[in-house]
C-alpha cells in the first residue's frame, strides 16, 4: 500500500508543477527571455541541470552562454570542496554589477551549498540580490517558485531538511541526443568522515525498478544508445524498496532493453562491491568495460578514520576479482591526499595501492576541510606545503601509469562513441571508448552519435588519436 502512495503522491506533484510550467509559458513565450545555468560539482548535478534546463525551456525561455544576454541565470552548486564554494561567491560579485545595469534580471541559486545553515546566512545576509534559493530535496520545485517570485516580487526561499518522496515525469534538457544520465537512487547513507554529501543530499532512496526502466525505455525510443546509472553510491541500491531489488539484479534487467547499446554507472562503494554485481558485470553484454571504484587512501588507518569500512587488502582483494572476471576493464578511482593524521607511511601506502592497480585514471585531491563534517575538527590538519608536496607526487605516479595504459591501445580497434566536434580542431569528432577513454578522430560530422570502429594510431597522456577503419568510410 505504502509503495502505491508515494508513486501517486509523486505523480501528483509532478502534474501540479507541469500546470504551474503550462501557465508560465502564456506570460514567457513571446517575450524572448534566455535563461543562462552553470552547474558545479558531480555527475547528479549535471543530471539535476538538464532536468532544470528542461523545466525552463517549457516555460518558454531560451538557453544562452552568455550571462550577459540572460534574463535568469541560474547557478546549480556544489560544496563537496571550498573552491568550488568560492567561485560561487565570486560570480555572485559579478551578478550584483549586473544586476544594476539590468533590474529585471531574476538571479537563482539551487544545490548542495544551499543546504548548509552557514552559506544560507551568509547569502540572507551580504548577497540579497539573489532572487531565488532552493536545495537538493525540491529541484523538481522550479516552476512554483518562479511563479511565486513573479507574483509577489520578494525573494522566495525554499530550503527542506529532507524529502522521501521522488518525483518522476519532469521535462528534462539533455546535452547529447545520444546518451544520457539515470537516477536509480538519492543521497547516502555512508557518512565518510570527510563527507557533507549526506547533509545536504540527505539518506537513501532508491527509486522503484519500473520507473527506472521506463524512464530507460522511453529514452532509448528517443534515439538514447549510452545510459549511466546514478547514485551516490550505486551498490547499496535497493536496500529502501518495500521489495528490495539488488544493483546486480537491476543491471540485468536494464541489460535486457531493446535498442540499448551501453551500460554505465556511478558511483560505486568498495564496501558494497558485491561478488554478485562483479558476475552481473560480467556477463551483461552492455555494460562498458570500465569500474569508477574510489579509495581514497592507501592506509588501513586512514580509512579506519575516513569511515569508508574497508581495508587496503580488502580493496587489493575486490580488484583482484574483478580483474579475474574481466581482465581488460578499465579502473579509475578517487583519491584524497592529506586527510587529518596522515603520515608519511600512510601516503606511502596510498601509493602502493595506486603501483599495484595501475589505474587507467584517477580523480586526485588535496583534502578539503568541510564544516559540519567529523573530519573538519580531527587533530594533526597537515600543513600545506606537505599537503602540496605529496599531491605533486601522486599526480606524477598516477599520469605515469595512466600514461601507459594508453600506450597499451595503439595499434588496436576499438568501439567509440562519437559525440561532438572537438574544440580545438574543426575536423576532428571526439568521443569515448568503452573503457571512457577520450578519442579523437578525423571524421564528418555525420558519424555524431555513431559507435563506429576506430583503430587507435598514437596516444598522449589523457585521450588517444585514431582514424577510422576503412570500413566505416565507405
């Protein structure tokens, strides 16, 4: 009974807010209004932005590049790391001279910084050209808060401590044609010492199985060939249905969709890495050869004071798995340098991991304190200059081996995905492999969206040249 409801409360509200975004639409829709978004920080960000950007161009706005030309702008923020905080702050600056010259300009901010009691205040207090601010539990929202503002003329905040209910069949602006992103899950239940994701993205929720592979239907008749799977931590999916349903289980049943070219998903925990989800990997012909496993240090003591509930040989175990099961994956992971207590035996250790796995790529950070986390107020903070130091030579080590891995594809064939013109040079397409990789290759703009043959001729450091084989010429 409990499931029926929070499926028709869901339904309902997204029905109120599409009523909301069919009534703006009279007032917009002739008047040439461009909004302007910028999203920072992970991969649910940019999928909460489409979602944005969709909602926005319903109502009858234009998308623009440029603020300047806006009549919204809209910043969707991330608070996982300071700077992130702080290009937010700047570009609010910026926002308040153009604010002057343009009074009508409707300025929103939404994401995980608003969800902290100390940014809020702060933005209340020093930043009251804002128009607009909003979390990450009420996204779907938008449309109602925007009306409110045009109504009354105050700024409006809408900040909720938690939210259960997910709302499904909101429009949704996708970036490419071709593949798209899919939440199966929201917030996290890990709480790594380090981590204001659960404070602000709240507890686990995973979505019910039809509604994934419904949204996935639908987008695959849509001319979607890649799919990536989102949460916060993918491998505990499930685990809040009233019918509890493993990630191994739902990755088959994605598997089984018609039309549907390519499997990905983010992001995974090592400690609910199952043996189960390794032979899902395995054996499903879509999935692409490629695992993001984090482990952000080396040492079993780190991660002891991380919270991450694993070892370093339970990691070294988990890889050795899942190298048995598929021998040519792609690995890449995330790694903090410099947590609260770290010795130099400790970073030692981290790079140990990074020589023994040979990792194809890695996501490398020098750790940032965040208020409100246990982390920020733990003894021995590592002073700068070693935090500097160590991180220089993890970057070395991890482009060495990333470097060489690269190497290992010249001369071979391999599946690419074509999605866009390079940005440098004209008449080159760049796309990725199935491992992620990058490549870039000469050929017509046509071959957008295709997963064609390419035979790799050289590499670099980060991405690979290749040509298309003779085949795909013709």
């Amino acid at each position: 009974m409990g499931k029926r409801q929070t499926i028709e409360i869901s339904t309902a509200e997204a029905k109120r807010q599409m009523d909301i975004i069919s009534q703006l639409s009279h007032h917009i829709k002739d008047k040439g209004l461009k909004y302007f978004t910028q999203t920072f920080g992970c991969q649910m960000n940019a999928h909460d932005s489409e979602k944005i950007q969709g909602m926005l161009t319903q109502m009858g706005y234009t998308e623009t590049d440029k603020e300047a030309e806006a009549d919204l702008i809209l910043y969707n923020t991330c608070c996982v790391r300071e700077n992130a905080e702080n290009k937010i702050f700047g570009k609010l600056g910026y926002l308040k001279k153009l604010k002057r010259l343009k009074p009508d300009l409707m300025i929103a901010l939404c994401g995980c910084m608003m969800q902290q009691d100390i940014i809020l205040e702060n933005l209340k207090k020093n930043y009251r050209h804002v128009d607009i601010i909003f979390g990450t539990y009420n996204i779907y929202k938008l449309p109602e808060l925007l009306q409110t503002r045009f109504e009354t003329g105050k700024k409006v905040i809408d900040i909720w401590d938690s939210h259960q209910d997910i709302v499904e069949d909101l429009p949704s602006e996708r970036k490419f044609l071709f593949k798209a992103c899919v939440n199966i899950m929201y917030g996290c239940n890990n709480f790594c010492t380090y981590c204001i994701v659960p404070y602000v993205r709240g507890r686990e929720r995973s979505r019910e199985p039809q509604d994934i592979l419904k949204e996935i239907r639908t987008l695959v008749e849509d001319g979607v060939k890649e799919i990536m799977l989102l949460g916060q931590n993918v491998n505990s999916y499930g685990k809040t249905l009233d019918t509890p349903m493993s990630f191994a289980d739902l990755i088959r049943e994605v598997n089984k969709i018609e039309g549907l070219e390519r499997i990905r998903f983010m992001t995974s925990h090592p400690k609910d890495l199952s043996d189960d989800l390794i032979a899902a990997m395995a054996e499903c012909d879509k999935v692409c050869n490629s695992l993001h496993l984090p482990f952000q240090a080396g040492s079993t003591n780190v991660l002891t004071r991380m919270n991450r509930r694993y070892t370093k040989e339970q990691y070294l175990e988990l890889v050795r798995k899942v190298k048995a099961a598929m021998p040519d994956i792609a690995l890449t992971t995330d790694i903090i340098v410099a947590f609260p207590g770290e010795t130099d035996e400790d970073f030692e250790e981290t790079m140990d991991v990074v020589r023994q796995v040979r990792f194809s790529g890695a996501f490398t950070f020098v750790y940032s304190k965040r208020t409100g986390t246990p982390a920020a107020t733990m003894e021995d903070q590592i002073p700068e200059e070693v935090s500097k130091e160590r991180f220089n030579r993890l970057l070395d080590l991890v482009n060495s081996t990333q470097a060489e891995h690269m190497q290992s594809f010249i001369g071979k064939v391999t599946d690419v995905l074509l999605e866009e013109v390079n940005k440098q040079d004209a008449t080159l397409l760049s796309g990725r492999t199935s491992e992620g990789i990058l490549v870039h290759v000469k050929a017509d703009q046509s071959f957008i969206g295709e997963i064609v043959n390419i035979k790799i001729i050289s590499a670099k450091t980060h991405y690979l040249m290749g040509e298309l084989v003779s085949d795909e010429c013709e």
